[in-house]
C-alpha cells in the first residue's frame, strides 16, 4: 500500500530554507530515522541535477524541492506499508497513522 501526500510551506527565502536543510540535515523526521540523504545538486548517474533533496526513511520517502514559479518549498511524501492477508483497509490506516504526524513535522522543520 503507498499512500502519498503534499505540503507547501511559504516562504520569501526559499533558497535559504534548501541551504539551512543542507547545512543541517535531520537525523529524524517526526519519529521517523533518516536512512540516506540524496541530493540532487550536481546530479546523480541517474537523474539530471535540480535542487532537490531526498529523505529516505524505513518504509517511506520524504522529497523537497522549491517551488519553481512561487515563493514555496514543496515537500511529498510516500509511505509504503505491507498489506497482510488481504487487508488493505488496515494497510491504509497504518499508513495514515505514519503519514500525519512525518507531514506535520516536515511541515515544521520547513518553517524553521
């Protein structure tokens, strides 16, 4: 079950936000361990560079970028929980129950 949502956060600064989250990279999200940190400056072997930051996280992914028309920083999330014996509807509660608290702390952590 991947269960995705948005946050925008507004900001005049957003280059300075993306610089403050480089600088200081957050070990959590909510209550969440950080596993790996892609940054896209630069580029990958697979992807073109953009200023774009990739957390990932036991069974989700946090990605962040700037708005490119706006002053915003735009997060998405994705949130991966196992559907066992058939039952979806507990999957998509499970998944829920990550989501919210992961999209109120990046929602904060962008705010600074």
């Amino acid at each position: 079950m991947h269960l995705t949502a948005q946050v925008t956060v507004a900001t005049e600064t957003p280059v300075d936000v993306m610089a403050r989250l480089r600088a200081a990279a957050p070990a959590k999200l909510g209550d969440a361990a950080v596993v790996a940190i892609t940054d896209l400056t630069g580029g990958t072997r697979d992807l073109p560079s953009a200023d774009v930051l990739s957390y990932a996280l036991a069974g989700a992914r946090v990605v962040i970028r700037p708005s490119g028309t706006e002053p915003k920083i735009k997060a998405y999330f994705e949130v991966v929980e196992p559907v066992l014996l058939g039952r979806l509807s507990q999957a998509r509660r499970a998944a829920a129950a990550r989501l919210e608290p992961l999209r109120e702390a990046v929602r904060a952590l962008l705010a600074g």
